[in-house]
C-alpha cells in the first residue's frame, strides 16, 4: 500500500477532476514543487478532511480493553489445539491492547511466555515472564510463572539461577498454604520433576544465537571506499549526461563479492493485508497474522515476542530499547496518527518519517536554500542529472569558457564524498516533470492533510536529529518560519519514492503438513530509502543480487564484472518473470524510461511464441508453437493443424486452477489425494505445454513435495530434478531460484541417506547460495549443518542412492 487508499486516491482524483480547467492549468504547468504545494493545498476544504478522518477512524489503532480477554481466550484455543506459534501471536495482539501495568497485560505476557516455552524460545520466555511480573502478575499465580523460569534456566544451563528459582519456589509453597489457578499437589509434582532435571544437568548448553550474532559482526565490506560511504573500494560513482549517476567497477570484481552493505536511511514496515476497516461490532478484533505481528515495527527483526507501544495498538517492536529509539526519533509524533498514516500509505509515511529523524533544524536549513532560490526564480536543485559530462568519484571536469573546471556530483560533500545522509537523500530525483498532474496534485493534498493534522494533534517535543536524543519543543509545520517548508519537503519526498524506493524483502518457509522439505519465497517486508543503493542503474538481466539482513541490504555481485564495467540492479522486470514489452511498459510507467538493456535488445527479436517458460508445444511432435493469435507448429513436417493461442491460453487457466486446489490439499497433509490430482495435471500439462513451461516445473516441485512428505524420497528427487531444469532455464544456473531448489534436492537426498548426492548438491547449493545471500542466511546454515553430519557418518553407513 503504496500509496493512499482506494477510497481516498478515488476521492481526489474525482475532485480533481471536478476542479476548473484553469486550475488545472495552473497546477499542471507549475515550475516548482513550492507552487505545486501552495496551489494544491489551497484547494483542501473541511469537508476533505472530514472525509479522510472517517477513513481513518476504520483502523482500530488505539487500545480497547475489551481486546485482552478475547485474544486470552483466542489464544488458549490455539494453545489447546498445540498451535504454539498462533497462540504466541494472538496473545501479542493481546499485550498490544493492554495498559501499562495492569493484570491483563500482566496475564497476556505470561501465557505467550508459556507458547515460547513449548517451542523451545527459552531466552525469550525468560524476558516475557519478567514483563509479567513487572506488569503486576498476580500473587496467587507467581508459582506458575516461577516454575517455568526454572525450567528455562536448566534448559540452558544456567545452573545456579535455576536453584536459586528452585529455593523461592519451595519457600513460597511453606509461605502459602493455598494456590489458585494449579491445584497444589500438581505444582508439588512438577516441581519435584524440575529438580530432579537439576541434579542430572551436568553442563550448559551453548545457544545459537550467540553463534549467529557473531557471523553478523564478521559480515563485513572488503577495504573502505573514500569517496562512497558503505560501497567497497571495487566500486565508483560517475555521472553521464543521458544516465545520470550510476556506480562502476574500479577492478575485477569476482562472483559473490560483497559490493555494497547499507543500513536503510529511513524505512517502514509494510502493513500487509490490512483488516476491512471498522464498521461494526462483529469485525471489531482481527485475528489474521501480518506482518506487524511478526517483525519489529522499527529494525524489522523477526519475533513472536514484540513489545508493544504504550500508546498505541498499532507499533510493535523487538525489545525495549528499539521501543525507546523509535519513540524518540519519530514515534513521539506518528503514534496519534495511526490511522491517518495506513489511511495515506506508506509513501507518504516515509515522507513524514524522513523529516522527523533527520530533524526539523536539518530539513529547514535544506529547504530554506531550495525556498531562496524558488524565490529567485533559479531552482538550484536538479530535476534531472542531465547537466554534466562524465565525471568520477565525487568530482569531475565540466567545459565552461573552454576551460574544464572541477563539477561536484549532486549529493557530494565540499570534498567530494558521497555520503549516505540526508543531503543524499535530498538529492535523489523527484522527477516532478514525469509525474502526471493528477498524481502531483493527490501527493501535494496527502502531503497537506498531514500537515493540518500534525498541528491539530498536539505534537509533543520531537528530536532535533538523528544524533540528539534531547527533544526540543513543540514543533509543527505552524510553528516553522513558512509552512511550505514542511510541506515541500515531504512532497519531494514522496515524489522521489516512485523512483527510489526499495522493497526490503525476506525468505518465508513454508512446508506441508508431514514434510520436513521446506519451501521458501520472497515476501516484501518493508519499503525503504537507501542513498547509495539507489544509485544503481537498472537492467532486466543484471550482475547484483540484493538480500537483506533487517534493515540492512546487501549487494554482491551475482557474476563477474570486470574493470570498468557497469554495476547493474534490477528494479523488479526481470527477464525471467515478465517478457520485453510487460517489462518496458513497467518501467516506462513507473520510472520513465526505456530500457535498452541487452535482455531487452535480444528479446525485441524473438519470435512471438515468447520465453521458452511460457511457450506452448504442439500435441503431435512436442516442437513449440509458433504464432500470434492463431499458432502452428514450429516443425514444418508435421502435419498438426493450426490452433487458437486462446484456447492453449484457457487450457493453461484451467490447469493452473487444478494445480492451485492440489497445493491446498498439499498444505492440509492430503498427500495421497494431492499426488493423484497433480499426477492428472501433469499429463495433461505434457500434452500442449512446452517441456520447460513454468508450469510444468510447479506441479514437478509439488510432486516432489508430496513424496517427501510421504517418505518416497527417489521419487521426491526425480520430480524436484525436472523442477531444477525448468528454472535453470528461465533464471538461469546461478539464480538465487536455483539456490533455492537445489537446496531443496539436497533435503530431500540428505533425508533419504542418498550421501554421495547429499554432498554435491549441498556443495552445489551453497555455491549458488553464496553469490546472493551471506553465511547469516537460514538455508546457508542448514546447508552446513547437513554436511556436517554427513561427513561425521561412519563410512561403513555410506551408500550412493535413494
């Protein structure tokens, strides 16, 4: 949710088109991004932001003390039902509803305490059931809690915590001679049981994530760049007259090699698949999972432990400490906006939140500069980067007089240094004259809206910078010298977004119920700003693969790049999802230009039968189709008549429906039911899809997925090997989809004990693996563990199959 809401961007858009011709004219044709502000912020009337509060209001992000019991009571059915992981979250949504020492979120953090207990998140547990007690957990039922803290200490070997639980444990049942909630003599049992574990504990445990921890620290660029903040010393910044700034090779650059490592100036985590909003009773409490249950609202790191705002339903974080951090740097100002920032979207989110952490002293000494010279008629800031010759690290030569005279690279400091800070962030490209005049104008009015809205709020003191945690007074776009100040920087803001934002993206693994062989894909996360990354150039075909780690993206280089070359990034048309004229249209639309990259100059060429991923093939002779909208076969000697590419078209619709109810069955552990429907769909696939169709590798991986869950692991690997080669050729040896199921086949040979094939696909998986993702990465470590137990296995136990 990009931008605004449905029902807002359609509000605006009808009143823009409502508005006078000469209005529009008037917004259309402005030069600056001041007057385009100024002219569309004097058209929000009251009965526009009455409008938008309603909206607003739909999104319940304040607390409801009637919500804690009922996510209690949602939970225990998961608890019951052993769905540890559900239960964990619904009692989350209860912690966030709950006041600040009250026995509900006292009652809240101890139930999901006992959820992290059973699924082995000692650590985590000990932290919720301090939160319970701090939170004035209930006397009678202390000894509940306490005997789950000594059993998480044991578990981790933290011996001499553990007795000394143990000792207040057994003063408290002389002290109290009746307890509530367990009956006594059970208690009295598993007490017994929890030091009997304590006297055979020998040794502590050593906990993996230490481990992890530690490979994050040693995660490190290879030499430092002096000219570009984050890069290592391979790579250069240069700018040219058609393509702007873009990033070079200084040296060969070898597969794998970690280019780039860049925190997100500023980022927001992606609500999701957000609830209807309210209207009524019966949907007041939602109980889906999103991704604001699972990830830190502030690092985006991974918990089902999330601490919530004090104030607020909505923010939810990882610790205490990134609680703090948001709070002072941003969260202060956005909690009473809620509603108002889902309402918006979250470009416009970003656009606020850029302005509160850089500081309000910061964004005016910028936006002052940029006012001069509006008022002078001399914008200084570039709208677009065709003004200079070539020019490398940080500084140039440019003719003026027919002299060469050194030019500074928009974004650079006095020395020449490109920095990944505000100024940065600043000089990334809005691309007002691309924009269409009815988008100006809903940025310009969101923009606006939020500005009245922060100065009805109230705000409270908002931190000068990034590096001041002392807040400051009250200060609102009313209070600053000239309201456009405010204003026009978040519009520029939102506007540069279109073209340099980041989707920060994260691996989920999933797999049916009775497979231990995962399945992953790629899910946005959060939308992010980073200054660097986002001078690198797209291409459909490129030699980066981005990760990330949090908050922090990665950038290695997927091949070699040699000296002098170019260091491309994909912005998401990808040769091997879309085909040429889908992915020009895109780029075209959203980051207006035309993209002339070698995937895409070779394509424009191919026949019309398209990538060989989505070609039909003739029934006859299994040579593909040929054709537009009638096909025939490529092979002239065979006599097969011509067809509909429509009727392949529905044929295709209509199996990928059959596949879909199979993958449902899958998930629901109907395995035998599952392999018989795909077994259907493949035959029927074979008979008009091309050998190396996308499809056909679908219902091959779901097969495989099937036998494995069924323990037929040869059969589970002959499936998986027809998946491989249908993605070999449409991403391509070493792609990180390849990674990916390869990493799969060496489960599935690890499982069933085949060690030979075990080894060298493990060894295939990691070195495809590595050239995208760091040692930090889930299946980078499963990948080592398996090895390793393959290798620890007596030789006599070795054999060479499944």
């Amino acid at each position: 949710m990009d931008l605004p809401v449905d029902e807002w961007k359609s509000y605006l858009l009808q009143k823009w088109a409502s508005l006078p011709k000469s209005i529009q004219l008037t917004i259309s044709t402005a030069e600056t991004l001041s007057d385009i502000f100024l002219h569309s912020s004097s058209l929000l009337q009251p009965e526009d932001e009455l409008f938008l509060k309603t909206l607003s209001k739909g999104y319940l992000v304040g607390k409801d003390s009637d919500a804690p019991l009922f996510y209690r009571e949602q939970g225990n059915k998961k608890f019951q039902e052993k769905d540890y992981t559900g239960a964990a979250v619904l009692y989350s949504k209860g912690v966030s509803h709950s006041r600040p020492n009250t026995e509900d979120m006292s009652l809240c953090y101890a139930n999901r305490s006992a959820a992290l207990f059973h699924l082995g998140q000692y650590e985590t547990c000990l932290k919720d059931i301090s939160r319970a007690q701090t939170h004035g957990y209930p006397e009678r039922l202390q000894p509940k809690i306490m005997l789950r803290k000594g059993e998480c200490l044991v578990a981790l070997g933290r011996l001499q915590e553990a007795s000394q639980t143990v000792g207040d444990l057994e003063r408290n049942f002389t002290a109290t001679p009746t307890l509530a909630g367990v009956p006594r003599q059970t208690l009295q049992r598993n007490l017994h049981h929890l030091k009997t574990k304590l006297q055979e504990k020998e040794s502590p445990t050593e906990t993996f994530p230490a481990t992890l921890a530690k490979t994050l620290e040693d995660v490190a660029l290879r030499g430092e760049n002096e000219r570009l903040s984050n890069a290592s010393s391979s790579v250069g910044l240069c700018i040219d007259p058609l393509k702007g700034r873009y990033l070079v090779a200084t040296k060969d650059i070898l597969p794998g090699e970690l280019l780039v490592k860049e925190d997100a100036f500023v980022s927001v985590l992606n609500p999701g698949e957000l609830p209807p909003p309210h209207h009524g009773l019966d949907s007041q409490w939602d109980t889906r999972v999103t991704n604001g249950d699972l990830y830190c609202h502030r690092c985006l790191k991974h918990t089902l432990a999330t601490v919530p705002c004090d104030g607020c339903s909505y923010a939810k974080y990882c610790s205490q400490e990134c609680l703090q951090q948001a709070w002072e740097l941003y969260h202060r100002t956005e909690c009473p906006l809620g509603g108002l920032l889902l309402t918006l979207g979250v470009f416009c989110h970003i656009a606020l939140r850029l302005t509160l952490v850089v500081g309000v002293e910061d964004v005016r000494k910028i936006m002052k500069k940029l006012c001069v010279k509006i008022s002078n008629k001399d914008i200084c800031l570039p709208e677009s980067d065709n003004q200079v010759k070539t020019l490398n690290y940080g500084r140039g030569e440019s003719e003026k007089n027919g002299n060469m005279v050194e030019t500074p690279i928009p974004g650079c400091d006095a020395n020449g240094k490109y920095d990944s800070d505000y100024d940065a962030v600043f000089n990334l490209l809005p691309h007002t004259e691309n924009h269409s005049p009815e988008h100006k104008f809903l940025c310009a009015l969101c923009v606006s809206v939020l500005c009245r809205q922060l100065e009805a709020a109230g705000l409270q003191a908002v931190p000068t910078g990034v590096n001041s945690s002392q807040p400051t007074a009250a200060v609102t776009p009313e209070s600053c010298p000239d309201v456009t100040i405010w204003g026009v920087a978040m519009l520029r803001h939102m506007l540069q977004l279109q073209c340099n934002a980041q989707a920060i993206t994260t691996v989920q693994h999933t797999g049916s119920k009775g497979s231990i062989v995962t399945d992953s894909r790629q899910v946005r996360l959060a939308t992010g700003i980073f200054p660097v990354i986002s001078l690198l150039n797209h291409s459909c075909s490129p030699n980066t693969s981005v990760s990330f780690i949090s908050t922090v993206a990665t950038i290695r280089a997927s091949q070699r790049i040699g000296k002098g070359q170019e260091i491309l990034h994909c912005y998401g048309p990808h040769k091997s999802r879309m085909g040429v004229a889908e992915r020009q249209q895109k780029l075209r639309s959203q980051y207006f230009f035309d993209c002339t990259c070698p995937a895409c100059q070779t394509e424009a060429h191919r026949m019309a039968a398209g990538p060989r991923w989505k070609a039909f093939c003739c029934n006859s002779c299994r040579a593909p189709m040929q054709g537009d909208g009638v096909l025939r076969c490529g092979n002239r000697s065979c006599a097969e008549s011509v067809v509909s590419r429509d009727h392949l078209v529905s044929r295709l619709q209509d199996l990928q429906q059959q596949v879909g109810v199979a993958q449902k069955l899958l998930r629901d552990g109907e395995l035998e039911r599952a392999v018989q429907l795909l077994s259907g769909c493949q035959r029927d696939a074979e008979s008009f899809l091309w050998a190396e169709h996308a499809m056909v590798g679908e219902i091959a991986d779901g097969l495989a997925r099937a036998c494995a869950a069924l323990g037929d692991w040869q059969k589970s690997a002959t499936h998986l090997q027809k998946s491989l080669r249908v993605v070999e050729v449409r991403h391509g040896p070493s792609s990180i989809e390849m990674g990916h199921e390869l990493f799969k086949l060496a489960q599935i040979f690890f499982n069933g004990f085949a060690v030979p094939e075990a080894l060298s696909t493990i060894q295939k998986a990691e070195e495809v693996l590595s050239l995208h993702c760091g040692p930090w990465d889930d299946e980078m470590q499963e990948l080592r563990k398996m090895k390793s137990c393959l290798l620890d296995l007596p030789p006599t136990l070795v054999r060479s199959s499944v």
